[in-house]
C-alpha cells in the first residue's frame, strides 16, 4: 500500500508542477482510491473531495462519477450505508459508461442490502447485469451479490441458482478466483439449509480445493467449518468434530482467536449432543478463554455451559452460567427475547435446587419479556413452569390459574395438542387437592 501510495503522491506532484488539471485530479482520486483500500477512511474523503473540486471546475462529469463511485465504497467501508447509497445515486445520474454503472450499481446493491433493502438491492443489482452483460467477470461478481441478498432474504432455493449462475461464469474464465470459492461455499451453505446434505457435501469440497490451491487460510478455515456443518447434519459427529479441529488448527497458525472460538463452541455443541457432557464443558470453557470481546458470544457460550451443567444435575452451577449469560445480555439491546429464555431455564434450575421463591421470580421475569415482545408460545412455556413450582409449594390456586392461563394461549397456536393433554393432566392434582379442601371446608362447616 505505502508503495502505491508513494507512485500515486509522485504522480500528482509531476501533475501539479505541469499545471495538468486532470492529471492532478486524476492522481487525488488514485491516492483516495489507495488510502480507502489502506481502511484510512477519513483520510480518502478528504482526498477525494479535492478531486471532486477539481472535476468540478473541469466539467468532467466522467471524472466525477468516478469519485463519487469512490466515495461511496468508502461510505460502505465506514458501514455508513445511507451516505454510500446517496454518493452511487449522484454517480450514476453522471455517468453514460456502461462499465463504470455496471460496478456503480453493483456496489449500490450491496449498500442497500446491509440498510435491510432486499427488494431495492435486487432492483440495482439486475442494473448491474443490464450493463455487465460483454464482461463475464462482471457478471459473476453480480450474481453472487444477488446470491448474497437472496440469501438474506431466506430465499435458499434463489440464492442457490444465483451462486451457481455466479459459478458457471467463473468456470469459464481462465485462473482460479477467490470468489468462485465463495460462491461454492455459500451455495454449500444454502443447499444445506434446503436439506440436501450431499450436494452440500460436493459443493463444500470444490471450496476447498480452490481455497487450497488459493493459500487463504481464512477462506480455508471457513471451507472446513461448513464441512463439519454438513457432516452434523448426516449426524456423522466424530468427522463433524475432526473438521472443526481442523478449522481451529488454521485459526491457530493465523491468530484467529474468534475463529477459534467459534470452533471450540461447535465442537461443544456436538459433543453436547452426543451425550459427552463434561467434554463438552471443556470446549465450552476453552471458547470462553479465547473470546474476551464479544458480548453476544459470550453470552451464547454461557447459555450453552447453563444448559450442559443443568443436564448433568448440576443445577448451582447451572444457575450461575443463566447469571453470567443475563448480565452480559442485558447489555445488548437485541439480546431482550434470550434474556427471557436464560431466565426461564434459570427458574427450573432454581426449582430443581428447591430454591421456589427465586424459581418463580425468575418465571416471572421471562414472562414479563415475553408477554412485551408478544411471544405467545413462550408465554405459555412460562405460564405451565410457574405452574408446576406453585404445585411443589402446595399454592394449588395459583397452579391451578397458570396451567389454565397456559392453557388458553396453547389453544390459539397450532401443532400443541400434545402440550395441551400434558397440561391436563399436570393441572388434575391441584384441582383434586382443592375440591377436597373445598369439600372439607364444607363439612367443617356443618
């Protein structure tokens, strides 16, 4: 970088010292262009800015479009999505080059799909293949974008046939490329979401040759962690966990200490699954160790170690994880709905301990969150757990009510029969104990 630099600041010199407008202009927009690529972003605006100073008092509208397609890409960079989209749209009301509106549009759509615009990204994207139409490269570029958006979208079967649309251009383009390994990976993702766990299997494995090939071990890590993806989902667990050893092994060898993480917390899960609970806890603990950053992982870790330590009895330990998960999470707004479940696993723990008067406090509170956000199903969940700590404490009204209020919601969501009848049954013991007490009042009476 500091060489390209270093060509473009001497190229500007000699345009400066000629009295070359356009070459001067020209060498702003190559320094902003390299300072953006460097992730010096203030810097570039600033650069750029000159040059569109320049262009400006030329009349080069040509110029300008250029600019302010950079401008825009560095918009994207600082994630300022809003600013990148206004910077592509002046661009593209300036340009008459297909070329530089196939890329403007191209990078236009990408912006839009991280503001949460799906429908008006794929609007510019198919912009984008309208003028990519001589450039096959272009037009591969594109097609995985519209893959990235469909996939954003949920469209598994969409992004699909985009990725291997993406592919089929790349296959024919001479040299192996970064994205055709993305695209085979993204596509092994989405085949895997559909179901189709073999042809998931094939398009994971044409990644990884490529990434091999390539030499980039991030993609490479990436490549082996949707192996073991795939191969959880054959439930073939003992390969799923040799291909997240791998993936951890590379994160090792290029310091990726997230990456690792994540592995070790997959290598948990499947453990987790397979019964191996204190070997679980091991990979859950060494993910811990190595994120120290983010929150939101850290709280899916401590959600995980609650739920292993409440599967081996270990109900203390259980509630102290819950603890940990809540006190991290209440500091992400997005967390609210998980708060609720930490608390209501917390609370049958706590009932498991005999603690009832905190079991009910911390129902109480992952009610609370649910009855806010409108999560019936879990409103349900918390109103029949609430009501089988009143059973223990021999509170047979109060049992009595959360079973039925548990039971009303369940009636207005379909697939819970089989909930229901539990409930039923569950809510008959504190119906008998309280006609019998009823009964007894009675005869005391007479």
């Amino acid at each position: 970088m500091e060489q390209a630099l270093s060509v473009c600041k001497k190229a500007l010199a000699v345009s400066i010292r000629e009295g070359n407008e356009n070459g001067t202009a020209t060498a702003y927009g190559n320094i902003g262009l390299a300072l953006k690529k460097h992730g010096d972003f203030q810097k570039a605006l600033v650069t750029l800015r000159r040059a569109l100073e320049m262009n400006t008092n030329m009349k080069n509208e040509e110029g300008l479009a250029k600019i302010y397609k950079i401008i825009g890409d560095v918009y994207h960079g600082m994630k300022s999505y809003a600013q990148a989209v206004d910077a592509y749209r002046i661009a593209i009301d300036l340009s008459c080059v297909e070329s530089t509106l196939a890329a403007i549009y191209s990078n236009m759509g990408v912006s839009l799909q991280e503001q949460g615009n799906p429908e008006q990204a794929l609007h510019a994207l198919d912009k984008a293949l309208s003028f990519n139409v001589k450039n096959g490269k272009g037009q591969a570029h594109v097609y995985y974008n519209i893959g990235n958006v469909y996939s954003y979208m949920g469209n598994n079967s969409k992004d699909v046939d985009a990725f291997q649309k993406a592919i089929d251009i790349r296959q024919g383009i001479v040299g192996v490329h970064p994205e055709l390994a993305q695209s085979y990976q993204l596509m092994g993702d989405q085949l895997l979401k559909l179901g189709l766990q073999t042809a998931a299997w094939v398009a994971c494995e044409k990644a990884l040759a490529i990434n091999i090939k390539i030499g980039n071990e991030e993609a490479l890590a990436m490549s082996y962690n949707t192996f073991a993806h795939v191969y959880l989902a054959m439930k073939k667990y003992s390969k799923s966990v040799d291909a997240y050893q791998k993936a951890i092994d590379i994160n090792i060898t290029s310091g990726n200490q997230q990456g690792q993480s994540v592995n070790y917390t997959n290598i948990g899960f499947v453990l987790e699954r397979q019964g191996h609970l204190k070997q679980a806890l091991m990979q859950y603990n060494k993910a811990l160790e190595l994120n120290t950053q983010n929150r939101s992982e850290r709280v899916s870790i401590y959600f995980n170690i609650g739920k292993v330590y409440a599967d081996m009895k270990e109900y203390s330990q259980s509630v102290d994880a819950y603890q940990e998960a809540i006190n991290i999470g209440e500091r992400i707004s997005s967390a609210q709905d998980e708060i609720a479940l930490f608390y209501n696993n917390m609370g049958r723990s706590l009932d498991e301990l005999g603690e009832l008067e905190r079991a009910l406090c911390a129902l109480n509170k992952a009610l609370l969150i649910n009855v806010k956000s409108g999560n019936k199903k879990e409103q349900a969940n918390n109103y029949h757990n609430i009501g089988s700590v009143y059973c223990k404490m021999d509170e047979n009204a109060q049992a009595v009510d959360a079973f039925r209020k548990a039971m009303a919601i369940m009636q207005g969501i379909t697939g819970t029969d089989h909930e229901q009848a539990l409930l039923h049954a569950q809510m008959t013991k504190p119906l008998l104990k309280l006609t019998l007490r009823k009964a007894q009042d009675t005869c005391n009476m007479h």
